[in-house]
C-alpha cells in the first residue's frame, strides 16, 4: 500500500500512547515515545508508526526528512471563549491603575462590555471573527479544542455563539467540543434577580440538547457572579437534561467550586488558583481533570499560581489550555502557557506534554481521537523545530511550529496558518 505522507528521521516522535485514556499523578512524569522515529498516513488515517529503520521499504507519496525534529500528536486545548464580539484593549489603563478584573465587572465592564459588543454582532461578524481565531490557534500546534459561549446571556445570542461553532466544527477540520456557558455572568437585567436568569438560561437545555449544540455545561461559580448553592443547583439541573459539566472554579476567590465540581463528578474543574488544600488532595481520588490556565494568573498581575504540584503529588491529572478570551487571557499561543506552566506552575517537562494531549482530551471527552498517535486515528500530527520535547517548554515567546497536519493536510507552516 502506498501512502500519502511519511514522515521520518523524527528525532523524538511524542506518541503519547500511555494504556490509560488519561495520566495521573506520577504516570504523568512518562512520556511514551520513539527516538528516531517515524510516522504515516493515507486518507488522512495514520497506517504507520515505528522507527526510520523499520519505515525504510514503505512507500509515500510524499515523503519527508524531519532531520531530528520533535514529532507529536496536535495539541488540544480544553478551554477557550472562543466566540466573542469586540476587544478589551480600552480597560488596560484601569488594569494598570490596579483595579481589580470583579471591580471592572462590577462596574459593568469586563463580561459585561464583550457581552454588549457579541449581542451587537451579526452572526456573520462572529462567524468570521471566531474563524480566524481558529486559525491562530492552529497554527500553534492545537487541532482539538473547547469552545465556550457565554457573552450573549440572553437566549437569542447564546444560541447564535453555539450555532456558531457548530458551523465551525462542520466546516473545519478542528476538533471542536461545545459548552454552554449561558451562566457566565448576571446579565444588567436580571441584577437582582440571578435565580431567574439561572432559570431562564436553564430554560434553554433541552433545545441546546436536542440540537446537538453542546455537550457541556459551565458556570462562572465567582464572588458577586454565582454562589455554591446556585452552580449545584444548575449544574444538576443540566446533568438531569444530560450534560457533562464544567466549572469555573475558585479563580479568584476561595468559595468552594472545586470541591464541588469533584462532588458533582464534573469533567473537569478549571482555573483553582484559589483552590483550598483540601480540594488539591480531593483530585488524587477523582476522575474530574484539573484544568489549569496560567495565562490567566499572568495576564491578572497576580503573584500565586494554581497548586499543579500539589494535585499531580496527589495523584490528580492536570491538564493546561490557554483559556483564550478578551479579558483574562487574550492569547491564542498555547506555547506559551507551556513555558508558564515549567516556570509558574513547577511542571516537568513530561507532565507538561502529557497536560497539553492526552488530560486536555480527556477534559473534553475527546480521548478517542485526539491527544495521541496511533495506528487508525487521524492524522492531526505537529512538527515543531525543535530538536526535542524539553525545549518548547524552555525557549519561550515564539511559535516553534514547522507544520501542522490536521486530517493529513498541512495546514499550517513555519507558525503561519496556509489559506
Ligand atoms: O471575558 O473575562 N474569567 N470568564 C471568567 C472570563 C474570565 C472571560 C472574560
Ligand atoms: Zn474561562
């Protein structure tokens, strides 16, 4: 059989074909991989994976020298706004003034501007606007992703962010798993009335369910946004309609969102900087992914990180996204938040690879196809230049990506997404 593609001479090709679907504590320190590797693919499915010794009688189409780069499966990034009208560049002066992010939404900026900027927009603008974010995040290596609505709060515009990227995932080759996040924040309206409005929003399960428009649930679970009593009281209630659910979960203040994301059995609790020590221990005897987002402490301006050692040590499983949004984390660059976790968040360089394949599947209940490389998947495969996995982590503030393959095509070349 003749193939597409073959690439070889991959000087260190990341399989990341661990037996279990997701890594947990010390199993996150090992990476499964072949020195000198090689890897190809027909149709776009992956026929072959060994070394360049055994690879030499195949024949390929196309075949490609690696000359010793790191070969590895796309990345998954299990946490993005990814729809979104406007920008936020207009509230950096009150950041530097020191103004705290619960402040600006206080005062109904924040959520509340980028909610005002995504009802204002046309489906098309949004449509386009989110297209093109899709590609820059491509083009750092992640061909799977979560996509969060959560600026419309209000039925009309929360259902056209979710058809949006149902649109997407139709008309991209990307991995895309949808969240509905219709309770992002207490929209002007409801101020006083955030039963109602977790009402309403609940209101909108069954038809987000019986279009195939989501497959998860979220809540901003935040001082001044969403108490403990109101996150369990929808999430249940989305479980009920058949949900997996999610949680923004003790990102600024300490409440209580992680515990009870363990407690609800959530695919994964995200952001936990403000994590109680006794949330971390909880991870080592829960199947509930810690997502974690250091960009997002970053961009705050602030000076503690979530506890990555203390869940890993627990025998919990992390994984890392970029949480690309106009707020807290305007990013698409997913490296980056790769050199943060080595650096902020004490991660080796193993459990770093591991956070950012196959936990972030799992995370999004995408470990079937994506965040591995095995004979029978698609071919969503990266070549990055870079002579091996330490050093993405390590060389910081640019793309490493030589090409991004994604169902076999090379999509994208030198860090730039090819039309
Ligand atoms: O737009 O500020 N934390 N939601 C919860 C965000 C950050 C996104 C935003
Ligand atoms: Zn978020």
């Amino acid at each position: 059989m003749q193939l597409d593609t073959l690439l070889i001479n991959c000087g260190e090709l990341l399989t990341m074909d661990h037996e279990t679907t997701v890594v947990k504590g010390e199993q996150m320190n090992t990476v499964p991989l072949i020195k000198d590797g090689a890897i190809g693919w027909k149709d776009g499915i992956i026929t072959f994976i060994g070394t360049s010794e055994q690879a030499k009688d195949l024949t390929s189409k196309k075949v490609i020298d690696c000359q010793g780069m790191l070969v590895t499966p796309g990345l998954v990034d299990p946490h993005t706004h990814l729809v979104f009208g406007g920008s936020r560049e207009h509230e950096i002066a009150l950041k530097q003034q020191g103004v705290p992010y619960l402040e600006i939404l206080k005062q109904g900026g924040g959520i509340h501007s980028t909610v005002r900027a995504t009802r204002n927009a046309s489906f098309e603008e949004l449509y386009e606007k989110a297209h093109f974010h899709l590609k820059r995040l491509l083009s750092y290596g992640i061909t799977t992703l979560e996509a969060k609505s959560g600026y419309g709060l209000d039925k009309e515009t929360e259902l056209k962010q979710l058809h949006i990227v149902k649109e997407l995932a139709k008309n991209t080759d990307m991995n895309i798993a949808s969240t509905f996040l219709g309770a992002h924040a207490i929209p002007n309206e409801f101020k006083d009335y955030p039963n109602d409005f977790l009402q309403d929003m609940a209101g909108l399960f069954q038809e987000i369910k019986e279009q195939g428009l989501a497959e998860f649930v979220d809540i901003f679970c935040e001082e001044g946004v969403f108490t403990i009593e109101q996150s369990k009281t929808f999430l249940t209630l989305a479980k009920e309609a058949g949900f997996a659910v999610k949680i923004h979960a003790d990102e600024i203040v300490s409440l209580g969102g992680t515990e009870l994301a363990i407690e609800l059995g959530a695919a994964s609790a995200d952001h936990l900087i403000a994590a109680s020590d006794k949330a971390v221990e909880m991870f080592g005897s829960s199947e509930t992914v810690a997502v974690l987002l250091p960009g997002t402490t970053f961009y705050l301006n602030k000076d503690s990180y979530a506890q990555a050692r203390g869940i890993i040590d627990a025998g919990g499983s992390v994984a890392l996204a970029t949480d690309f949004n106009p707020g807290s984390s305007p990013t698409e660059n997913i490296q980056f938040i790769m050199n943060l976790a080595m650096l902020k968040l004490k991660m080796t360089c193993e459990e770093i690879w591991n956070a950012v394949t196959v936990n972030a599947a799992k995370a999004i209940h995408k470990e079937d196809i994506a965040g591995k490389l095995t004979v029978g998947r698609r071919a969503d495969v990266v070549v990055w230049n870079a002579p091996n996995y330490h050093y993405v982590p390590y060389h910081y503030g640019v793309n490493h990506i030589q090409s991004v393959y994604l169902n076999g095509r090379e999509v994208a070349k030198g860090g730039a997404y090819l039309d």
